[in-house]
C-alpha cells in the first residue's frame, strides 16, 4: 500500500502546484474582467472600483490566492462575473459532458488499440501488420484539427450526423432508446476525432511492447504445454507487456482531455473546452482557475487509476520490496 | 517393439540474414534418424554446438524442421499444423536447458505446474492443486514453497521447477536438455533416481541430454553421439564409451577423467 500511498500525496502535491501556477498566470496577465467596463460611459467609475473592491481584484495576490484556497477547502470555487453564478455548478455540468467523451474516447481507443496491436505483433512484417503500419502512420501525419474540419464536412454533406451540441431539440420527449439514439449521433463525430487521433501511437506501442515480449522463452514452454494460442497472447503475453502500457494508459487520459478540449470547441460540445476558451477571453478569472484546476484534476485522477491497475496488475509490485 | 518416437532424416536449417542480405545458412540438423522404444531412455551427448538443444525443440515441435518425418505413436508430427498439434503436445515435454528464463516470473510455483493441468480440463481446481503440490513434493520441493514467485527462487529449485512442470501433464516423452546440470551432485542423484522411479512406474521415455558421460551411462540404455549435427554413433553405452569408433566419441571420452562405465543397478545408485 505504501506504493499508492505514495502516489497519492504526490497526486495532491501537483494539484496545490497547478493552482498557484494558473493564479500567477491569470494575475500576470494584464487587465481584468472589469476594464471593459471602464470604457462603457455609462458605468461610473466608481462603480468599477467598488466592484472590483467586492470581488477583492484590487488586493495583493497572496492575500488574493490564501482567500480563494480558503474557500475551495470548504467547497467553493469562486464566483463568475460573466455568468453571474457561482463556479460550481457551472463547472460541474461543463464537467459531465467533457468526461462523458474523454472516457468513452479512452475505452474505445484502447478497445480497438489492444486487439490491433496484438495481432500486429503476432505477425510481425506479414501483410495485414505492414497494412496496419501503414493505416496507422497515415493517420498519425493528419493533424487533429485536419481531422476535425474533415469530419464535420463530411458529416454536414451527408447530413449522417448532427454537426454540433450534445442534444437534439426536444431531447426530454424522446423515449429512452431514441434518448440514446440521439447522444450516440452526437457523440460520434467528437469520439472519433479523439480515437482515430489517439490511436497511431497507442497501437504502436501495443504492438512494440507485444513483439518484445513474444519471442520470451517462457512463451515458448507455455506452447509447448499445449496452452492454446488465444490464452498464450492475453494471459502471457499481454500480462508481460503491460507495465510500459499502464504507463501510457495514464498519459492517454491527459492526451485525449486536452484534445477533448480542442474538439469541444471546434464541434461545439458543451463541455470545458468552449467554457475554458470563453472565460480567458472575457478575463472571468476563477472560471479560468476552477476549469484548469478540474482538468488537471482529471489527469491527476486518471494517473491515479493507471497507478493502481499497475499495482494490481503486477503481482511483483504487490509483494513489495521483497520481490527484487 | 514398435518405437515410441522414430526420428528419419530430420534437417533443421537456420538461415540468418547477415549485412546486406547476404543469407547465411546454419546446418543445424543434419539428417538425423533414431528411434526410442517405449519406457527406455536415449541419452544423447555431444560437443556445445553440435545441434542438441535443435534437436530437441524439433522434437518438442517448438521449432519448425526443415525437412524429414517424426513418427510419434505412429503420426507424423512433423506434419502436423498446430491445431492437431495441441493434442499431441502434452504427451512430449521439454525441460528447457535454461530453466530460469522458461518460467514466467508473473507465476507461482504452485500456477506454474497447475497451468498445464487447467488447459487440460480433466481435474477440479483442488485435485488439481493436490496433483501439483505433490508433484513439487517428491520433486524437492516443500509445501511452503509453493506460493513463492519463480523469482524468489535458486537456480536449482528453479531447475527442480521446470521438471516438475514437465511431469505435471504426465508426458509419455519426456526430453530433459541438460536439466540436471546447475545442480549439485546429491541432488543430481536424488532427481536421476527419481527420474528412473518415474520411469519404472509409468513407463517413461526420456531423451536425456547431457554434457556428463557418467550420469548418461548411469541413465541411458543408449548413448547417441552428435557431431556437427549428425548422430555419428549410438549403442549401449558400453559399448560407445569403451569402444567408442567415431573420433567425436573418442574426444569426449578423453575429455573425462576417471572410468565412465559402471554397469547400471536396477532401482538406483
Ligand atoms: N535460433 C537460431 N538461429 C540460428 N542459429 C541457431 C539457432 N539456434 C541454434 N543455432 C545454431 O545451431 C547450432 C546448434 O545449436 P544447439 O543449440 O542445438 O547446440 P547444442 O548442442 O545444444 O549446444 P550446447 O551443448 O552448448 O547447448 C549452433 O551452431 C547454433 O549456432
Ligand atoms: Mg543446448
């Protein structure tokens, strides 16, 4: 346990630093949310300083951050000027909708990635492996954006997919199955932008560490027992391979959140990313904060979950410092 | 008798792609042919290189041979494609010459001889436990040692490991590649002995490869000699070691001190 532990803290530590960081940035960055109204004639001066005066923009950072850590730790993430409402709520239904495609992304590209990659590596430099090499280096020289545009043309002539949002109108009157019908049409151009950008390198890797670990004697002993081809690959093999590729896991969930945000704004997905790019623009500095702390949140978590299906995954790990 | 494995004009070619493609071809097999009755053990010597270890993967269907038929209980199983061979496979086993690197480090001693048996289907997870614990019993092998990772383990109870692996699946062949050689000379008598118990008792054929003229005499009812890939004398052994014909022979047995051939007790040392 002291291995997760570890994590743990070390998880907590790079949120405490993520936070100071995006308050110096946002600080840093000249003008407030509130110069805009300085040049609107009909706002007093006054009024802009007794504002800015409310929402404590004319204190010292220090003083500003210890306030605002003050109040995270007791459930508040600060208040937005452009909504008018408190950042909670806002984040969290921004939130839902991001992690509801970054996990469906995630799923579906190691879903596709594993069975791939392994039968690459079973048959290394024959057809259907340089076939997929070749699939794979082609889209990986798209870039995201390229991917995006292309997709959302594609699905505005075609007029197969909706081009945007999360929900039709009328969404609440569907019935359950239609319900779902219409989220997975929504859903499909924005998950598969995240798939098929992900892809490339994660069945790359699969394949990689698949190939390195096909040819180890013990692999050979287990043929020669008669353990058919199927458990050899996933009970083995797989098993043997996977410590480089939990690692990955982890680094994908940060790779397909960023890129989550990118294609939320791009396909207008009501998640973070339009939310985030909003908030920097119109300077709404805890919006800006609370969303990055989120994100990174995600990533830390997601870290985290790679960490304990290492440790789950790896019986050496779990004895401990006895097993060296 | 009708032989248990008969071996004719068996070739394995490796062809190594040097720089540039220039494909250089390693003999490794050189039309081998030999034949083991049933419950009578073939000890095969011969210089490092001379082509024992192919051999024996190619007897253990592990490695593909070039050309030439393996008659196993009457099939060809050179021929065989891999799903016939699944079959077939528990009836030969192979204890590997470097036992450490053949047994997966994820395992326990206890899934390690059990995962052969689960494949199989034919026992309940506890007779199946009891089978494997017994197994690493009377191989040397305590009780409490079963739920330790191979890691953890000595180069010899790691050797001990693989051969108690091997007989878990109760193999009519069994093919030991130098498996008694990191041990030290106790226990290589303990397992020999064992080795002849199991042999008397379920009627075992076992091609024994070794490097110790004196353990092959003690085990063998043949001596094979290999020489550049090709058997260039077998008989009894005393025959082969105090009359040895072929010059490879000759180099061995000089290469041993002392006398090799004591005539062989029935029931061990
Ligand atoms: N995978 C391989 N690729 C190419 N050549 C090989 C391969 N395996 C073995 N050889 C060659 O085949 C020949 C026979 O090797 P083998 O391992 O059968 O010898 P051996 O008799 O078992 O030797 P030792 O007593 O040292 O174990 C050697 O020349 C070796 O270099
Ligand atoms: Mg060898």
């Amino acid at each position: 346990m002291r291995f997760l532990s570890r994590r743990l803290i070390h998880a907590v530590l790079v949120l405490f630093g993520v936070s100071i960081l995006t308050f110096l940035f946002t600080s840093l960055a000249p003008g407030d949310y509130f110069d805009e109204m300085r040049l609107n004639p009909q706002i007093a001066p006054e009024t802009v300083v007794a504002l800015r005066a409310q929402y404590q923009l004319d204190r010292p950072l220090p003083v500003r951050y210890a306030r605002w850590l003050n109040s995270v730790v007791h459930g508040d993430l600060g208040y937005s000027f452009s909504y008018n409402s408190p950042v909670g709520p806002l984040l969290w239904v921004r939130a839902r909708n991001t992690l509801f495609l970054t996990v469906t992304a995630t799923l579906l590209s190691w879903g596709l990635a594993l069975p791939l990659g392994v039968w690459s590596a079973e048959r290394l430099g024959g057809l259907p492996d340089s076939l997929i090499s070749w699939m794979m280096a082609g889209l990986m020289a798209v870039p995201d954006l390229a991917l995006a545009l292309g997709l959302l043309l594609f699905a505005a002539r075609s007029g197969w997919f909706p081009t945007g949002g999360l929900a039709s109108l009328g969404f609440e009157s569907l019935s359950p199955i239609n319900e779902l019908r219409d989220l997975t049409l929504h859903m499909f151009l924005p998950v598969a932008v995240l798939v098929l950008t992900a892809l490339p390198l994660l069945v790359r890797h699969v394949r990689a560490a698949m190939a390195g670990v096909l040819h180890a004697p013990f692999l050979r002993a287990a043929q020669g027992h008669g353990i058919p081809r199927r458990r050899l690959l996933y009970r083995y093999a797989l098993p043997a391979a996977a410590n480089p590729l939990i690692s990955l896991f982890g680094f994908s969930i940060g790779a397909l959140l960023s890129g989550s945000l990118l294609v939320e704004v791009v396909m207008s997905w009501p998640g973070i990313g339009p939310l985030l790019v909003e908030a920097i623009l119109s300077r709404d500095l805890y919006v800006v904060v609370g969303g990055v702390l989120l994100s990174t949140l995600f990533l830390v978590v997601g870290n985290f979950v790679a960490d304990v299906f290492l440790y789950w995954a790896d019986p050496r790990i779990r004895a401990g410092p006895v097993a060296k | 008798m009708q032989p248990l494995i008969q071996v004719e004009y068996l070739v394995k070619r490796y062809s190594s792609r040097g720089v540039l493609g220039s494909g250089e071809v390693v003999s490794a097999l050189n039309e081998v042919s030999f034949s083991v009755a049933p419950g009578k053990t073939l000890a095969l010597v011969g210089a490092s290189g001379s082509g024992k270890s192919t051999l024996a993967l190619c007897l253990a269907c592990l490695e593909r041979s070039t050309s030439g038929r393996i008659w196993f209980e009457g099939r060809d199983i050179a021929a065989l494609d891999e799903k016939q061979l699944r079959a077939v496979r528990p009836q030969i086993q192979l204890v590997f010459q470097d036992p450490a690197s053949s047994l997966n480090p994820r395992f326990t001693a206890l899934e390690i001889v059990t995962e052969p048996l689960l494949v199989q289907r034919k026992w309940g997870t506890r007779e199946m436990h009891e089978r494997a614990l017994a197994l690493l019993e009377r191989i040397g092998l305590s009780r409490g040692m079963a739920s330790r990772r191979t890691g953890e383990f000595s180069g010899g109870q790691r050797q001990r490991l693989a051969i108690a692996r091997a007989l878990s699946l109760a193999p009519k062949l069994l093919i030991l590649d130098e498996a008694l050689s990191s041990l030290d000379c106790s226990v290589q008598a303990q397992i020999a002995n064992l080795l002849l118990e199991l042999q008397s008792s379920f009627v075992l054929t076992y091609l024994f490869i070794t490097h110790d003229l004196a353990m092959a005499a003690h085990l063998g009812d043949e001596i094979a000699v290999m020489n550049r890939g090709r058997i260039v004398e077998q008989g009894v052994p005393e025959k082969v070691l105090g009359a040895p014909s072929h010059e490879a022979t000759r180099g061995l047995v000089a290469a041993t001190p002392g006398s090799i051939v004591t005539p062989r007790m029935p029931g061990g040392l």
